[in-house]
C-alpha cells in the first residue's frame, strides 16, 4: 500500500475509487464500506484510494479537543492495507487547506489532480471554506468532471448506526465488550514506555508507563491487556490501569501495564496493547497496603479471563 502527503500521486493511481474520510477506529460500519468499495474494484479494474487529513478537521478546529482518537495513524493504515486499499493520501489539514473553495476541491483535486472515477462519501459529508461543500454538490457535478457519487448506507445494529462517534462513547462508558465487537478487534493503544515516578515498583507491581497522547480516554480504570513489542507476533498477558491513580494524586492520564511472569528492561520500546476485558472503576485508596491487596484481587480475575 502505497502512502501519499499530498495529491502528487502516481499516474497508476489515478483514475481510482476514492474513499473521503476519518475512518477513525476503521470499525464495522468502515468495513462494510471497503467491502462495497472492493466489489467496484473487482468489476471495474480500479485501485481503491483513501483520502484523509491530518490532524483530523475537528481537532484542528476546537484546540481544546486533545484526547479523540480510537486509533493512531500507523493502525489505521495497517487496518486499511488488509481491507485492500492500495494508497493512502494523508493530507496535512491547516489554515491554507480549510480555506479552500468547495469548487476548486472538486475541479482542482478531485478532477484535475486524481482523475478519480469513483467517490464514495457519507451523507453527511461537508468541504470546502465554512463547510459550504456538500454531496448535494458533488452530485450536481457528475457528468461535468466525469466521477460517480457512491453514498453507501450506514451500518446500523439494534436501532444504533454504528459510528466512531458511538464507539467513542462507549470507551467512555466503560463497554469494552461492545467497543471490540463493533471494531471486529480488541481496541488497542500503541505507545513509547517511559520512565515513571516506581510507584508500581513500591507496590510490588512493576510497570511499564505508556504516554496515552491523543487516544480517546476510555474510562478510567483496570483491565486485562494483551502486549506485543514491536515486530513481533508473540503476545504477553498482563494487567493495565487507565487513570490518573488517584491514590497517589497524579494528575496527568497514564496507562500503566504490569506484565506477567517477566523480567527484562522495557524502557524506550514500542509496546501495543490490547484491551480484552474491562475489570473495574479506578478509585482511590486509603494506603498503598489497601490497595496492593486490590491489585492482587484484580490480578486473579486478569489472569483467568
């Protein structure tokens, strides 16, 4: 899978099936599009590409919105690359690029730079400067740029449309059970170990600290986690906390892992974890005594999910 900055894209990518959007979580309300998408490459011979921006165009909007994302950009690509997409254009969305006319969009970029044949958009699609874009739009300009509109239905389970807004939701919520289910995976975060405060060192609970970034806060508290270093396909078990660790009056989010049965120096390594069951809230405690005996409680239910 081939991945672009900018809408320079090779002459064989052009002429291609487009896709527009977040794709955030790519969950399976994404997946029943790539699905769709794939049955128009396989009838017409055509590539299938993604277009995306960064940063994401309402966290470039509303500065005050930090943690949003259910998937950083490398697993999103990965999760993209095995739905069959064959390139990527990740846009760097600024101040210059949100003041482009709705109208140059489509004849400058969609038309002139990327040829494309087929677009496949939501309903509720907007572009352009203020947003003036819309499908409505895009629609009106078929025939005169020589592309076809491909507005898919959204998934919807149990009277719900499956979004990344709602999966959003449900982290928050504490419904990890529900949120891997609709990504078709376990939720996962990726990060950097860095050097901690050894708190878990004083509790007898060793841990790796993971800088959370701009992931979406799922709530806080204690899971089961699988870890996976980078390029490697074996996995760890373990126990995470997701909080502030109120305990010990820390302020700033953190994801803390404590890996079974090992012994080794993580520091600096990329670790992926993976969210498989959510135990329990993240209280405070009295002592470090009350709530060592809590880890050991919570320990037992990690290690026979």
């Amino acid at each position: 899978m081939k991945l672009y900055k900018n809408f320079d894209i090779s002459k064989n990518h052009k002429k291609s099936i487009i896709l527009i959007g977040n794709f955030d979580g790519v969950h399976l309300g994404h997946q029943k599009l790539f699905k769709l998408a794939n049955s128009y490459k396989k009838k017409f011979n055509l590539n299938i590409g993604v277009l995306t921006f960064e940063p994401m165009p309402k966290m470039f909007f509303n500065k005050d919105i930090k943690n949003f994302r259910i998937s950083s950009i490398n697993q999103k690509n990965l999760i993209l690359k095995s739905l069959g997409v064959d390139f990527v254009i990740t846009k760097k969305f600024d101040k210059k690029f949100s003041r482009i006319k709705s109208d140059f969009f489509i004849k400058e970029i969609l038309s002139k730079k990327l040829e494309v044949k087929y677009i496949f958009v939501s309903n509720n699609f907007r572009f352009g400067n203020k947003r003036e874009g819309n499908v409505k739009q895009l629609i009106k300009n078929e025939k005169i740029y020589d592309y076809k509109i491909i507005k898919p239905q959204p998934l919807i389970l149990n009277n719900k449309v499956i979004s990344s807004t709602y999966i959003r939701s449900l982290l928050e919520r504490g419904n990890l059970k529900k949120t891997n289910k609709l990504l078709s995976r376990n939720w996962s975060i990726e990060g950097m170990v860095e050097k901690g405060r050894q708190q878990g060192k004083k509790v007898g609970f060793p841990t790796c600290n993971i800088d959370i970034k701009d992931y979406v806060i799922a709530m806080p508290g204690v899971f089961a986690v699988k870890i996976k270093r980078k390029n490697s396909n074996k996995y760890l078990n373990g126990i995470a906390n997701l909080g502030y660790r109120p305990t010990f009056n820390q302020k700033k989010i953190l994801l803390e892992v404590h890996i079974f049965d090992f012994s080794g120096n993580l520091y600096n390594k990329y670790l992926s974890v993976e969210f498989i069951k959510f135990i329990r809230k993240e209280r405070k405690f009295k002592n470090v005594n009350q709530l060592r005996k809590q880890i050991q409680s919570d320990l037992k239910i990690a290690k026979y999910n």
